[in-house]
C-alpha cells in the first residue's frame, strides 16, 4: 500500500531491491496494490476500503508507505487518514511494533547529539500497538457541566501486558539480553499493572535477561543522554509513540528507521517517517526506511540471509557517502530517491556477483 505524499516513491524503491534479493537468494515477491489513508478517501470515502482490509489479511506480508497530508487535514474522527492506520492495525490483529534505532559510526556526525553520545547507539523499542490511550473505551467528545470537553481511557489488561513483555524478552534474548521498560507507575493505576506484571512475566521465565523500570519521563532524558546504555525498551502504546519518534532523531532523519508490527497472522512493514506531502514528488524523500522495513519483512517471512543482505548493501551506501537531502552531510554525494534506490540495488547485485565469481573459483 503506497498510501500518500512520498509513500509510493519510497515503497517503490523497497519493491526494486526486494526484486533484487529474490534474484539473489531464489525467491519471488508477487504483490498486488491497495489505497489507503488519503488517497483511499479520494477514492472510496474512507481511509481503509474493505477490499484493502481483506487482502491485507490474504497476503503472506502488507509494506506500507505512509498515510495524511494536509489534503485531509479538515476531516475528523474515523474519517482521517490516520484511521485507515489504526484500523488496519486492528485488523490484522497486530500488537507488537518493533522500531530498531542504529547510529553506526557513519551516520554519529549526522545526529543533532554528539558524535560520542549516539555512536554505537543499537536500541529495539517494543511498543504495545492496539491497546491503551488509543483505543479504551469510553472516548470521544462529551457535555460536561462547563461547556463541551472530550475523554479518553487508558486501558490495559493483564493478558495484553503479558503478550508484549513475552514479545520484549524474547528480543532481549536475540540481542544483548537486557530489557527497560517504561510506564508511570508512580502516578498512574494502569501503569502500576503493567509494573507488576512485566516483573512477573520476567521473574516466572527470563531470569537471564536483566531488567530496568523507568518512569516515562526520566526513560525521555536518559534515551537522549546515553542512547547506547539501552538494548530493548518495552512500553505502553502512547509512550511508545512518543519515544520511538524521539529515539528516531539519534541518527538525524526519520529517512533511515523501519518499523515492523507483528503478532497477528500478516504482518505489516513501514517506515516510520510520515507523508512528507511538501516533497511529494520532488525525488527528494529518503527511501532507506522503507528498504530497511522490506528487510525486516523478509526476516520475519524466514528470508533471513536476504534481509541481511538488504542491510548490508544499506550500510555499504551510506558508509561510501551516499545521501538523500534530508541526510545532506560536507563531502557527500547528493541523490535523489531513485538514485539511492539504485545504489543499494547495485550493492545486492554486486555482492551476489561477488559470490559467483567465488564459487565458480573454488
């Protein structure tokens, strides 16, 4: 689903290299193009048309480029593009968004921290997806006794707790074996519960990963003064938004961070940056996250030597000076979106040349 602004220049980019580590490797990638969000209103009146819902649920895996623009701006309610989002999330049953947040040492100089504060920073955000602040009920807006005023539920239950600490725990055990979990537990009932019960999902079958509580705010400032401390972080649906887009600025673009939302039968892959509609066609938008959330795609598809192959080929782009204009750094080269994706097709194609070449030596 390219969805709008620059989703369609970015997830086209993700559908070439995809194309290339099927070559590579010996698979194929069928996809089929469904609206959603903005241009699905244009074209249906509502964000997520039912044919996009059920072939979402049909498909092995959904790559999604992004949703808004101020196109849509005056519509409210389940009439936003954002909607359509958030109910494909409910659709597909999705609970778990995994962001990865890297600063490799070629990208530290790019950060708005110091190189030496966000270098070596390899941090997994597991947000909680279809629960909490975004979808308890009761919501919406009301008559209060001073005039209108609006409400919103934060809700959890002890089973949704439980899914997504096992979820973090699990990654914890993948990487470098620590989990942070972040609530607000010193003020909230809700976060209280979610306290207790990630504790006992740790003490009942993860004695070996270390864990951490941090209260929402301090959890803000430390990811900001020492990014490279944190291994996976496991938070509710509102303060997992809200870190993830704050840990997204360590690197210095939302233009290189995938994202993944798994736990329900389909998958769905998107970059974490939004729209983008004021360059919207200009061939100036970053497609790396895209790429990067192909990757995490296939990863999760079982295609776990393409994904790797798909990140090295990023690193080999970025590390030899290639930038789109969000990342415009002194002494790099500048390109446009089709041209970044060309480069890091080149980078699968050569690698897979390489190995060729190597083996018909042996």
């Amino acid at each position: 689903m390219p969805g709008d602004g620059v989703g369609p220049e970015v997830t086209r980019e993700a559908l070439r290299i995809l194309a290339e580590a099927g070559q590579r490797f010996g698979f194929a990638v069928a996809s089929e193009e469904f609206l959603i969000g903005g241009s699905a209103i244009d074209a249906f009146g509502t964000p997520l048309p039912e044919a996009t819902a059920i072939a979402c649920l049909e498909s092995d895996a959904v790559l999604l480029g992004a949703v808004g623009g101020p196109a849509w701006d005056d519509l409210h309610g389940d009439l936003r593009p954002e909607a359509g989002l958030l109910g494909l999330r409910r659709t597909l049953g999705v609970y778990a968004n995994l962001r990865p947040v890297t600063v490799p040492d070629f990208l530290a100089g790019a950060s708005p921290l110091r190189r030496e504060v966000v270098a070596g920073t390899d941090m997994m955000i597991v947000r909680e997806l279809t629960g909490g602040i975004y979808f308890a009920e009761p919501k919406g807006p009301v008559e209060g006794t001073q005039g209108a005023e609006a409400l919103n539920t934060m809700r959890y239950s002890e089973a949704e707790i439980e899914r997504i600490a096992h979820v973090a725990f699990t990654w914890a055990r993948r990487r470098r074996c620590r989990v942070t979990s972040v609530d607000k537990a010193n003020v909230l009932e809700v976060s209280q519960l979610w306290n207790d019960v990630v504790t006992q999902v740790h003490s009942a079958g993860y004695s070996d990963v270390e864990l951490e509580h941090l209260y929402i705010d301090n959890a803000a400032m430390q990811i900001v003064r020492r990014p490279s401390d944190f291994d996976v972080v496991v938070t509710a649906n509102l303060f997992g938004d809200i870190l993830s887009d704050l840990a997204a600025t360590l690197p210095g673009s939302l233009g290189v961070l995938p994202s993944a939302s798994v736990g329900g039968s389909t998958g769905l892959f998107e970059p974490v940056h939004g729209s983008a509609p004021d360059i919207a066609g200009e061939g100036k938008a970053n497609p790396v996250a895209a790429v990067l959330s192909a990757a995490m795609m296939l990863e999760e598809l079982g295609e776990t030597d393409a994904a790797a192959a798909i990140r090295e080929a990023v690193s080999e782009t970025l590390s030899g000076g290639v930038r789109t204009a969000d990342m415009r750094e002194e002494g790099c080269r500048l390109v446009s979106t089709e041209e970044m994706g060309a480069c890091i097709a080149d980078h699968v194609r050569q690698a897979a040349s390489k190995e060729h070449k190597v083996g018909a030596a042996a």
